[in-house]
C-alpha cells in the first residue's frame, strides 16, 4: 500500500509541467554532524530531562500518569538504562532507553 501510495506520488511528479525552473538544487542541503554519546541514568542530572521526554513520549495522555515517580522508578535503576546526549554528561538528554519489571513493580502506591 505504501509503495504503490509512493509510486503514485511520484508519477504525479514526474507529470508536473516542467517550467525550466528548479524549486531546490542538491547544493543547497545543509547538513549537521552530531556525535551522540550514550551515558548511564543519573538522579542529580537526569530527572528533568527524562520527565520532559516522557511527557513528548505521552502527548495527551501524560495526564493519566505519576510522571514524577515514572522518572523515579527508571533512575532508581541506573545499570538498566542509557541517556543518549551530545553535549557531555551533565546536558540535558535526546532519548533514553530503560526496561521496567511490571510485575515487579505492581505493587507501587502510586499509578504508573
């Protein structure tokens, strides 16, 4: 479906009037190079970060949830996690990556 929305799309291209004029040329791309480095969840540094990130991540639901003790819970756990960042450890974080134990963590007070 994808491929034939695609093909579509880029018949009707190719089908345009051609004016002499080109709207973009390959020369004017610009491009940035980012070195991401990886770092383990940190309490002092992290929290905001990751808050802010799991309420992008949420959108319109983030309501439904403790996003304070989700934050908590993902850096109570520092070994089983990554930050991905560009600017050194102390940054804010882009993504992040964690596991959590549902069953584990059931019995948790507050609704995650």
């Amino acid at each position: 479906m994808v491929k034939r929305k695609a093909a579509e799309n880029q018949i009707s291209l190719n089908n345009e009037p051609d004016d002499g004029t080109e709207s973009e040329s390959s020369d004017d791309i610009d491009m940035v190079n980012v070195d991401f480095e990886w770092f383990d969840p940190q309490p002092a540094v992290d929290f905001h970060g990751l808050k802010t990130l799991c309420r992008q991540l949420f959108d319109v639901d983030a309501d439904l949830f403790n996003l304070s003790d989700l934050v908590d819970l993902i850096l109570s756990q520092p070994l089983l996690g990554s930050t991905v960042k560009v600017d050194g450890n102390e940054s804010d974080p882009f993504a992040f990556l964690t596991v959590l134990n549902l069953r584990q963590h059931r019995v948790r007070k507050s609704p995650i």
